[in-house]
C-alpha cells in the first residue's frame, strides 16, 4: 500500500447505485406528440446501477470492465389511448482508468472507453404500437473521486457520460449521464 491508499497493483471489484438522466428522450416525448398523442407526464430519470471488476496495472492506471443498467425513462400517454412507453438501456462496458493521487486515501479518477449497448422501447398494449430493441457500439467518459477507508474497503463519487446509446431510426437515440456512488473493494 503507497502513502496514497492506492495499491501499486491488482485486482478489484465495486458496484454502484446511480441517478441516470436520458438527455434526449424528451424528442422521443415530442415524436409521440407529432403522431396525435397527448402525453401527460415525459419522465427522463431512472434508477441505475452497475458491477465492475478491475485491475490496476501501476499506482496510476488500470482498466474496468463491467455491466450497466440504466433503468427507464418514461412517457405517459393520456389520450386518444391511455398508455406508457418505456426507454430502457443497459450496456457492457470496457474502460481505461487514470487514478491520480491527491491526498492521503483520497485520489481523483478519470476514465474512457467503449460501450455495448442495447435499448429497448416498451409501448403497452393498449396503445397498438409493436415494442423494439437495437444494439450497437458507443464510448463512455468520466470523472470522480476514489476514498481508499482501509487497504481493501474504499468508495467512489463518480459522474460518467455515456454517447450515443440507441438508434435513431428503432428505438430513439441518446445520450445518458449517470451520477453514482460506489463500493470498492481491493484484493
């Protein structure tokens, strides 16, 4: 263990709970409006989470790898048809981290990398329009803070931007930004 509560090296798994913000559904809102649709509440938050494994290389860098779930963004459907539809997201992520050491056990973290993504779009039954998924390829950015509490027991606060994540042409495209807690455990 350095001076920093960063190991030089090894392993190390974590788990976050987030707040996800879909930054574009309002235009999947005003799509169903432009098809004669009275949409009575256009809600673009969820409840995310997400598991992480890792391996720090040296003190300063080590690579992620991981899954996302966003959770769903929501339109709420009052006439002609009363109904919901549902954005939801989830993505498999790969990422390169950058821990630089501030004070003791306390350090800053920026990450990069690629995303897999798959999306769907729920409408229920009642309002006669078939649902849809998509997949494909978009990258991820972030930043944050590590707090190393004990060698092996640490927390992060960490904002992350994830790009283009959906098809325009299916289920609608866009970008999500997620705010998240998370539990660190070193080996």
């Amino acid at each position: 263990m350095t001076d920093w509560g960063t190991p030089a090296s090894g392993f190390y798994v974590g788990g976050a709970v987030s707040q996800s913000r879909f930054t574009n559904f309002s235009q999947r809102c005003d799509d169903v409006i432009n098809l004669g649709a009275v949409v009575s509440d256009c809600d673009n938050k969820g409840f995310a989470w997400k598991a992480y494994g890792g391996y720090q290389f040296i003190r300063y860098f080590g690579v992620e790898v991981g899954y996302a779930d966003f959770g769903k963004g929501r339109a709420k459907i009052s006439a002609p048809a009363v109904g919901d539809v549902d954005f939801k997201a989830r993505a498999v992520f790969l990422e390169g981290v950058v821990t630089v050491p501030i004070i003791h056990h306390l350090s800053f973290i920026a990450k990069g990398g690629g995303v897999r993504w798959n999306t769907k779009l729920n409408y229920d039954a009642s309002l006669g329009l078939p649902s849809q998924s998509d997949n494909g390829w978009g990258s991820v950015i972030g930043a944050g803070f590590e707090y190393m509490f004990t060698p092996a027991f640490g927390m992060r606060a960490e904002y992350e931007f994830y790009n283009s994540i959906g098809d325009e042409q299916t289920t609608g495209k866009t970008n999500i930004q997620v705010i998240s807690i998370n539990g660190l455990l070193r080996f």
